[in-house]
C-alpha cells in the first residue's frame, strides 16, 4: 500500500517549496487574504512585485478600507480581472464594519466577504490561523485529478464534487499551513499543465495519469466555443495644452470603475468621428488621426479597438466632474487605466491623418 499523500508532499516541500515568498513574512490573515485573491488568475512571478507594492501602500486592512477607490485601483492596474480589486475593497469594508477590524476565523463568516470564495476562505485560515481547511484552486485541481484519474472538466458539478473529496480526504490535521502551500507549489512547480516533470514529483508511484502514460489528458479542458468579436472607437480627445479626457467606466462589468478613453459607436465612420464627439460632448473637434487598430481579448470576448486622436477647440465644454476629467498623460498613468489604455497612453501607435 502506499504512503499517504500529505507526508510525501510535505517532504517534497521541505525540500523543494517556496518558502520565501512574500506573503510568507508575517502571515496575518490581512497578508494571506491579499495574496490569495492577487493570485487567482495570476501567477507569481507576476504576483509579487504587486502585491509588494499594494502591502506598502495599504499596509493594513483599515487603511484599505479607508483608501479612494482610484487609489486601490492605481495599484491594481495590469493585472487584470478588475473585480478583484473593487472586492477587496468592499471586504475591507465590511471587516471593518462587521467584524471590528479583524477577520473571522470562521468559513462560513469568511466566505460572506466579498470575493471569498470556499478556496480562499479556506486557504485564509489554514495559512494565518493554521486550522485544519481544506483548498481547492487551479493547482490543486491538477494535481488532484491526475493522481486520482479523475476525468471531466472541474468546472462541471460532478468533477468538481469529487476533487472535493479528494482534497478533504488528504488534508492532514497537522502541518496544514505547510500542506496547503506544498500542493499549490507542487501543481505550480511540477504538476503544470502542458508539461509536467512526473519524473520529479512525490506522487509519481500511484498517480493514475502517469500509469496510464498520458498525464496532460487530467483535467479536461473547458469545452470550445467559439470567442464574439466585438468592434469601438477609442478616441483620445486633446486639447492644445496636451490635456486628454478620461472617463470613469460604470461600476460593474468590464474595466469597471476603471478610468478609461471615452468609445464611440463604431458604426461611425472615421469621417464621422468628429460629427460623433461633438454630439457626445459639446467640443468642435478637428479632423482624426488614426492610429493602428489592435485586438485585445477578454474572458469571454475579443475587443478590437481602433484608436483615433481628435484636436479639441473649446474642452472647456466638458468641465471637470465624477466621470470626467482633463488630464496629462503623465497625470493619468497615476490613476487605474485598463492595460491597454495604459499602453495607448504610454506608447501611442503612429497616426497617420485621414
């Protein structure tokens, strides 16, 4: 019969793990919270100059909670899925509110937080409080369903109710800190999705995917389908001091909450551009200077975004206020700008006159 899981993946991680990482120096629940949500999605080499920079700036959950949205959204910029960072907020919100300043050592009270989901909610208290809590991310998954067989995609209920069980059933009830770390870091490090290094890993004597000599087969992939395409105008309104006009995007969906270039109907034409702004926002615009369009792609759709730069005569017609506002370039980069924008602004393309 062979050894249990979590003493062979704690040997391994003894060894092996990353035990450095930043979040690691003083785990209070704040810092793991933090760090948890930063790496859904993310990886963490991309993870850690962030989180670094955020932990400087909010350095505790009440100063967080405390901050202007623009300011947590400044520091999140680029790293994408936006709704993180509005929901770190609200969480830091309600801690403060709710729970006197400290976070709950509780599942089902972390899981009422915004953004905490089962996972991270037990990856929270397994890490800063050190109780028995079993996770379940992307990793994980991976490491689980090749080691079991398990088939399907995890996205699917009955998938996912049996990495579950899997997970619960090798959580040990000590070292669980260490345990939780060791299994993301072994999906993360050696487990990885196209090609893992099987000969390298502690599970490789009973991992069913490696008996069956075609590990990448677990877990399934999410079914195709094919991306929408969707098509805007991304004008860069500049009047003769050099200013450019933001506006704030709406709370909820894409980019939201973000600060970003205004977008015009793309059934305009680029002849119709100026015609466009002038009706939006009461300015005398001069005629366009196109930039080269590129695509940039979301979860669940493809932007195609073409750039247009237009001289303004009278910006004086969109005052400042909540949603709008004049600014520098080098002013605007200060602010959270979606990534492309942040390059629009950054590295604007050659324009060439209609």
């Amino acid at each position: 019969m062979s050894e249990a899981v979590a003493p062979r993946l704690l040997r391994w991680y003894d060894s092996h793990g990353r035990q450095g990482l930043p979040w690691h120096h003083d785990r209070s629940p704040y810092r793991v919270w933090i760090s948890e949500i930063m790496l859904q999605q993310t990886q963490v080499a991309t993870v850690i100059p962030y989180y670094e920079a955020f932990m400087s700036r909010f350095p505790t959950v009440q100063s967080l909670a405390e901050a202007p949205t623009d300011d947590v959204l400044s520091h999140w910029s680029g790293l994408g899925y936006y709704a993180r960072a509005r929901n770190l907020q609200k969480a830091a919100q309600r801690v403060m509110t709710e729970f006197g300043g400290e976070f709950p050592a509780d599942h089902a009270q972390l899981e009422t937080l915004p953004g905490v989901g089962r996972s991270t909610a037990a990856a929270i208290l397994a890490q800063a409080f050190q109780q028995r809590a079993t996770i379940l991310d992307g990793n994980v998954k991976r490491v689980l369903a090749r080691y079991h067989g398990v088939a399907g995609w995890p996205g699917q209920t009955a998938v996912l109710r049996r990495l579950w069980e899997h997970a619960e059933q090798h959580t040990p009830g000590q070292r669980v800190r260490d345990y939780t770390q060791a299994i993301m870091d072994l999906g993360a490090m050696v487990c990885t999705r196209s090609r893992p290094d099987c000969n390298h890993c502690p599970l490789v004597t009973d991992c069913i995917a490696y008996t069956e000599g075609q590990p990448t087969r677990y877990p399934a992939s999410k079914p195709k389908t094919a991306k929408p395409e969707k098509t805007t105008w991304m004008v860069i309104l500049e009047d003769h001091e050099g200013r450019i006009l933001l506006e704030r995007r709406p709370p909820s969906g894409i980019w939201g909450g973000l600060w970003s270039l205004p977008e015009i109907d793309p059934a305009h034409s680029a002849e119709e551009l100026p015609y466009a702004c002038e009706q939006r926002f009461s300015v005398n615009c001069h005629a366009p200077r196109l930039g080269s369009g590129f695509r940039h792609t979301f979860s669940h759709y493809h932007l195609h975004i073409q750039p247009a730069t237009l001289q303004v005569g009278n910006p004086t017609a969109v005052a400042d206020q909540p949603d709008y506002r004049w600014m520098h370039r080098d002013e605007a980069l200060s602010l959270g700008l979606p990534a492309p924008i942040r390059t629009l602004l950054v590295a604007p393309e050659q324009t060439a006159l209609l």
